[in-house]
C-alpha cells in the first residue's frame, strides 16, 4: 500500500506534517478529514522524491524562487488574506522543497505567537538578512505588500545582475578549460610518441624539450598526484579565504585584478546603494540601513568603509561626505546622495544611481567579453604555439644526426 507525505491544519490551527498508508489519495484525504485535519498538501513517498527532500537540506533556494515567492504572497496580502492563509496556500503551490519546507516552519513559528519577519529570520540560509528587515519595516509600518513588492524588484535586479556576471566570466572560464584539456592531452599522448621517435637517434635534445618531456613523463606515470595537488591547492584556498584575513586578503585582490578588478568594483557598489536605497524606501532608520547595507556588501573592504561611514553619520555627519572622503565610491554615488539629502528623495537618488551601474556593468560587460576574445585566442595560440615548437625543435638537428 503506497505511503502519502502530507502538510495539514489540526482542529487548532496548528500546522501538523506526516505520512500514512491509504490506497489512493482521495481515501487519505478522506481519513485525514475524519481526523480533524484540514489538508494543505498531500504527496505519494517515492524513493526519487525522499532523495530529492534529503538534496533539499543542502542546496539553496533559487533567487527566481523567491521572487515568484514575494510576488506571490504580495498579492495575497494586498487582497486582505491574513498572512497565515496565504503561506498555507504557498506551501501547497511551491515546487521548492526546501523553500516549503521552510516555509512550513515558518507558519508553525507565526502560528506559536513570533512575527512574520521573526519567524523567517530563523532560515538565514533562504532569507537574507536585507529580506527579514525590509519585511520587518513593512509589519512595523502597515504597508506588507508594498514592502513585498518592493522585495520581489529587488531580488529580480539582483538576478539579472548575477547573470551579468555569469556572462561576464563564462566565455573565458570554458577557453581556459579548453586550453588545459588541450595541453593535457598534448603532455599525454603526443609528446610521449615524440619521445619515443627522438630516443631512437639519440640526439642531444634542446632544453626546451627536455623540460616538456619531463612533465609529460610525471603527468604520464603521476597523473593522480596531479589531480590531489590541484584538488589539494582548491581545498587549501578555500580554507584560507574562510578565515577573516583571508577573507580581507581576497576581497581586496579582486578589486585589483586586470580587466576584472573594475567590474566587480561596480558590482559591489551597485548592491550597496540597491540596498540601501530599498532600507530607506521602506522606513529603516539610516544608522540600521547603514549596518544592514554594510554586511550584504560582500566585500570586506567595503564592508569596513560603509562601517566607517555609518560611524561617521552617528557622530553627526551628513552622508554624502563621508560617502565622498572614503574614496570607496565613484563620484556619483556622493553627488547624487547629496541631492537627495538636500530634496528628501534619498531612497530615490539611491534607486536611480543603482539603475545607472546597472547599465553601467551592463556596458562593462559587452565591453570585457569583446577584449577577452583576442587576449584569450593569443594566449591560448602562444601555450600551444610554445608546446609545438618545443616539439620540433629536435628536427633541425636530426639532418645531422643521420648523416653522421
């Protein structure tokens, strides 16, 4: 007799999960009715499907996820449903498991007395921590559905802007594994035959052969503590960078690197203000906004400047100017903080500032991938160009070597 998964209310309220044997799902349906419990979703167990809920433990939700997600439920809001109501009614819509799994403890918290942005503040790995104070501004100012929609905006710009950087770093990232598999397979299989060919008339060989011969022969009879060297190396920096002078060390590296360094600079700056500009839209007091946009910055360095700024506003200060004085920003950023300070459209200079980088990375992008085509065809024209000219270096002098 199959076993069905369900999600249901009890006679209290309170959100119940579990699984019991029926013949099909109308008799269990039925029986969970006679129960006392109202359904609010109910699945057959399959082997594929408990897989599926382990794998949901480990991975995250999709930020297409929770824009659908933030749509959705301002909807529901904005049409007078009770919040309870409307994540029951999510619950059964999500295809995420771990989003309505989740969410199933999130209504089970509501449900026991904690506030909406409480309850989700509980899942730090699916609501970020920009998603809990934007709806906890919402609650506290009686305006949930713009505050969702708001939210929704925001993810979706975030989004687009990860699959900017995606494109960015696509193109290079394959032409640089086709080039290592190109070289493996050269150091692999066809310097070896080389070898052979040249050991037969024992010819003084060039350094530049003699060396490339040497890391054939390793990667031939060692390729296995290649692989754990490399894995080994991968493993050591992504330890290193999970320290926090690691972290530091990173940071500041990737603002500095050729051709990418500028982008991801922009990049940075472009979530700053986006954030912000939304913390301030939605009421957050500027110092919370501050803190807030400080550590959804993702970049140390920025993260110690937008610290400093926010001290500096404690004391006193006008944003713009320490804006200005940390060097972080371009000029933008500070002129039109300062029109807005001075005009009260704060949160709307920020939001047309975020849309000007948006274009801007927009542009950065189409600009970095038509540079990187040629730089990466001569490099990969040199790496090869180098390996066959080793090659054949031995031939100008086999003349010689036959006649004697």
């Amino acid at each position: 007799m199959p076993v069905y998964s369900y999600v249901a209310r009890d006679t209290q309220g309170q959100l119940v999960t579990g699984s019991t044997a029926g013949a099909d799902v109308t008799i269990v349906r039925r029986d969970l009715r006679e129960n006392g419990y109202y359904v609010v979703s109910l699945s057959e167990q399959r082997e594929a499907e408990s897989l599926s809920a382990r794998w949901a433990r480990f991975r995250g939700v999709k930020l297409g996820d929770l824009v659908i997600f933030s749509q959705q439920l301002a909807t529901m809001v904005g049409a007078g449903l009770p919040i309870v109501e409307c994540l029951y009614e999510l619950i059964e819509e999500t295809e995420n498991q771990a989003l309505r799994m989740a969410l199933v403890q999130v209504t089970q918290d509501i449900l026991a007395g904690s506030t909406f942005s409480q309850a989700l503040s509980r899942h730090p790995r699916i609501f970020s921590e920009l998603f809990v104070a934007l709806v906890h501004a919402g609650e506290v100012g009686g305006v949930l559905d713009q505050t969702l929609v708001s939210i929704a905006d925001n993810l979706d710009k975030e989004q687009e802007l990860r699959e900017k950087v995606k494109s960015a770093f696509v193109y290079p990232i394959v032409v640089l594994v086709v080039a290592a598999a190109v070289v493996t397979f050269m150091l692999m299989f066809i310097i070896p035959v080389f070898e052979r060919v040249y050991a037969q008339f024992r010819a003084q060989l060039p350094a530049a052969t003699l060396g490339l011969i040497a890391v054939s022969n390793f990667l031939t009879r060692f390729w296995w503590l290649a692989i754990a060297g490399i894995a080994g190396l991968v493993a050591g920096f992504r330890a290193f960078i999970r320290t926090e002078k690691g972290q530091r060390i990173w940071d500041r590296t990737k603002l500095r690197l050729p051709l990418f360094g500028k982008l991801i600079r922009k990049i940075v700056v472009t979530r700053f203000v986006r954030t912000l500009g939304a913390l301030v839209n939605a009421g957050v007091p500027m110092l919370a906004a501050l803190q807030t946009s400080a550590r959804v910055a993702a970049n140390t360095e920025f993260t110690e400047a937008i610290t400093k700024i926010s001290n500096d506003v404690t004391e006193g200060s006008s944003l713009s100017g320490p804006l200005r004085m940390s060097g972080k920003f371009p000029n933008l950023v500070p002129r039109l903080v300062q029109v807005g300070e001075e005009s009260g459209n704060l949160g709307e200079m920020l939001n047309k500032a975020a849309h000007f980088f948006d274009r801007d990375i927009e542009h950065s992008v189409r600009r970095l991938t038509t540079l990187m085509e040629p730089v990466l065809t001569i490099i990969l024209g040199v790496i090869v160009g180098a390996i066959v000219i080793s090659l054949y270096l031995p031939i100008f002098t086999l003349a010689t070597v036959i006649r004697r």
